[in-house]
C-alpha cells in the first residue's frame, strides 16, 4: 500500500504554478485541529497539508503526556495501550520534511507506517489510494517513538489529546521553553 497520494496540491509562485505529490500523516497530539501546533500545518512557508478526515489507530498503542513540557507521545508498543484518536492529513513533500524536523524525526520521534481506521472522510474519492480500503482503513505515516525512559510505560495512557483536558498537564509550547 502507498504512503503517496494521487491527489494534488496546486502552489503559486510568482512565475508558476505547480502541482506536488501528497503523502498522508496520522497526528494526535498538539498538531490536531484546536492544540497548540495546528497553526504549522497552516502556515504555506512549512509546505501544504489539506484535512482529509478523522480516524482511530487500527491497533492500540500507549499514548502518554511524558517530560518536562508535558508533551503526547505515541509509543512504539503496538498492541498496548489504547486505540488512540487523531486526524489525517494530506502533506506535500515540503511539508513532511517540515514535521520531520519539527518532530525532532529521527532522535525524538520515528515517522513510522501506521494503519488507521476511518471515522470520518472529507478527503477525494476516486482513485484507490486516494480513500479508505473496503473495511475502512488507510495507511498513513505517524510519528511515534521508541526512545523514551522506561518509566513512560506505567504512566496514564490517553485514546484523544487535548493540551486542556482533564489530565491536568499543561503543554509547555516551544515558544516559552
């Protein structure tokens, strides 16, 4: 199954116009719609990244709030933890290579394949890799991690990250640390 879509995103420059290839990304902490980081997959200069739906990982897997700046991370644990509740996106190249560095990709966190089931699909539907399989999933990159401090296991693992909710562990944003 392809990481890379079909479907298309359209940049202006000033002398052109042009058309890239897309790849889909699972995220489900403070990139979301509403948390602290969303604005990146907004901003043009970092790439382009379209909505394409929301989804819940097909397997479960740890999500913690862990370190000093009480960040989600996803650990690399498959089959542990929680079926865990994000959203998917449609990146461009620009835009995937933005996230690997804003995710610290590779030392903080891997860009790893993941299967997600689809909650809900705004995205195109036309050609097969452009939309969910017949049982409803798609693949999509995710970054997890498998570097973390053994105590990370034990603590509380979340199913959907919201930097307010009741967990009481505020997000540190990188523009106070």
């Amino acid at each position: 199954m392809s990481f890379f879509l079909k479907d298309l995103c359209l940049f202006q420059t000033q002398s052109e116009s042009f058309l890239a290839l897309m790849a889909r990304v699972f995220v489900y902490g403070t990139l979301k719609r509403g948390q602290p980081n969303h604005k990146v997959l907004l901003d043009p200069a970092n790439g382009c990244a379209a909505f394409r739906g929301r989804g819940r990982t097909l397997e479960p897997y740890p999500l913690v709030i862990a370190g000093e700046h009480n960040i989600p991370r996803l650990l690399n644990l498959p089959g542990q933890g929680r079926l865990v509740l994000g959203e998917i996106y449609a990146v461009d190249e620009r835009m995937l290579s933005f996230l690997d560095e804003f995710e610290g990709c590779p030392d903080m966190y891997q860009r790893t394949p993941l299967q997600v089931t689809v909650l809900e699909w705004e995205g195109a539907r036309g050609a097969p890799e452009e939309t969910p399989a017949a049982d409803g999933t798609l693949q999509c990159f995710v970054y997890s991690t498998v570097t973390y401090a053994p105590e990370w296991v034990r603590l509380p693992h979340h199913d959907d990250y919201d930097f307010q909710g009741e967990h009481g562990l505020r997000y540190n944003p990188r523009e106070n640390r």
